[in-house]
DNA sequence: TATTGTTATACTCTATAACTATA
DNA sequence: TATAGTTATAGAGTATAACAATA
C-alpha cells in the first residue's frame, strides 16, 4: 500500500540516527570480534593508552560511562592482560590505569581494523561531507547536554 | 596531560555518532514518557498508523525489529488499548494491526512533542545542513548493508 | 563529609532457538 | 514444507542505590 510506510519517521533526525548507527554498531563489533574486543571495550582501552595513568572516574566522565559499568569492563581488559591497575601513590582509593606492551599491540591492530570499517561506512562521503557530518553530530551531541542543563533548570527552581 | 583524551575515538563516525545518538535517545525518551511511551513503543505506533492493516512480519522488516521483539512492544500497545489486533480474513495464522481513536489522539500528541525534540536538536543547523545530514546517515545505513551482503558472499562460497 | 571504586540489581534493546497453528 | 506469531532465554548497554576504604 504504502512505499514508504516510515515516512513520517524518516523525516526525524534521530530514527535515520539510529539506523546509522545500528549498522555502524553490527559492522564495527563484527571488525573487532577476531581482536576480542567490542566497541565499548576498544573505546576503554584506547582512550587509556593515550591518557596512561587515567582513573576510573575521570574515564567514565570522558566516555560518559557509569562508574558502575566501567568497572566491568575494566575486568575484562584486566583479565585478559591488556591493562593494569596500580594503586594511585598520591591517593589510595583510586588506580592507576596503563596498557600493558600486550594490549598496545592488541589495539594498534584493532585500530587498523576500525579504521578500514571506519571507511568502509562512508563510503560515498567525500572528505568535505564527512567532516561536515562530524560537526553536525557534535552539535547535536551539544544541543543534548544544553538540554539537559534547562531540565536541570525547571526542575530546581 | 591531554585537553582532548578521546581525540583517536573522535575521528571516528562511528563515536560521534554514538554520542550524539544517545543524546537524541535520552532528550526523545523524556519527552515520550509524558504519553506513556518509548522511543520503540512510538515508532511501531507511528508505522501503525501510516499502514492500516500492517501484518507484524511487515512491521519487523520495516523497523528492523526482531518478530519476538515486537509482540511484547504490541502486547504493551494493545493492553494501553492504543492498537487492536484482528485475525487477518485471508490468512488465520496473521493479525491485521490498526490504531485506535485512543492510539490516534495519543499518537498526534506525542509527535508533536517529538517534532519539538527534534528541532531542539537540530539547533544550529540550517535546512540544507539538516537535509545533507539526513542524506549522509542514510548513505551510512546503505553502506552497512553492502557490507551484510559481502559477508555473506564471502562465508558461503 | 565527600570521593574512589565496588557490589548488587533492574530495565531496555537485541538476538536466537524452538514451539503452535495455520498455509 | 514453509510461514505467522509466540514463548523462553540470553547477551549487551545503561542506570541507580548502597557499601568499604580512604581523603
């Protein structure tokens, strides 16, 4: 009946958004399968190699993860040898967090897999595209937190 | 030590487009649950009600929702008396799934408020920005299901 | 008192296998 | 035998409360 029975959600930015991302989800978890890493994962042990001695707190303020659910995941890289956790020597509740040799390895070959997903997804996009799409979503990721901020406003008055 | 400590993740679609996605599911969430709905509960109402009739296998393929998925996201529709399911007269195993006058009113509603949503998070983008957005999200969608369609060339030679 | 990391728990979305009743 | 809908179940990701050790 209808060739497009989505077409009034298709005009939202958030349904296309999800779509998007969903095929970017299934495509970049089937490239970091054979690495034993999942999106997530890689996010963590990425943004530790390029901040060693990061702790819990600041990496889930960074990757807006809670604290809770960090944790899990820091199991799992601790587990598998690409990450330690040091007691911190200026305050002891907290860690030290580093990748070890082992895991950097493990993440310049993931990354290099990312990186060709990465290509593959935008495919089509030439370079202007893509980097106005990068902005585009910033700014939407932007115009969330300042939402949040006027919620936080009317319901504390 | 460094001011941007997700800079490798950030040159990624895929990261952008993650956050800004979540920003977009938790601002649409806030603004649905007043009506009593989600973001997926919404959606299938939505598709519903643009085609009177739909079967639930349709529906599946349509928003790319798992079959045992949607009978709960149905079952939660049809309870709320928003939905009617009516054995199909050609077919005794399918149901033909239409809105109610309740499901309409609330549907309206609740458009409205995701059509505010949605521009609330598109601030600052201009209508030829928004549209070249869209435009490059679908390309995305696209491209991820050529990569499907290589992997299954690839695994059954 | 406040903060760091942790445990426990719950909810949503997603994914698969196996069942029933029809076709 | 194939399909429409269903049940049961399991895995991720996300979210909150409450706790111990430390500041």
């Amino acid at each position: 009946m209808s060739a497009r029975p989505d077409r009034t959600l298709r005009q939202f930015l958030g349904y296309g958004m999800k779509r998007a991302f969903a095929a970017i989800q299934t495509d970049v978890n089937a490239a970091l399968a054979p690495h034993g890493l999942r999106m997530m994962t890689y996010s963590v042990l990425v943004v530790i190699r390029d901040t060693p001695g990061v702790r819990q707190s600041r990496l889930s303020d960074i990757l807006l993860i809670e604290r809770p659910n960090l944790v899990l995941i820091l199991d799992e890289l601790e587990s598998a040898d690409w990450i330690t956790r040091t007691r911190a020597q200026d305050d002891r509740r907290a860690y030290d967090l580093r990748v070890t040799l082992k895991g950097r390895r493990v993440c310049d070959r993931a990354s290099a897999a990312v990186a060709a997903h990465d290509s593959r997804m935008a495919a089509g996009l030439g370079p202007e595209e893509r980097l106005a799409l990068l902005d585009a979503l910033h700014r939407i990721e932007s115009n969330g937190r300042s939402s949040d901020d006027d919620a936080d406003q009317v319901s504390r008055p």
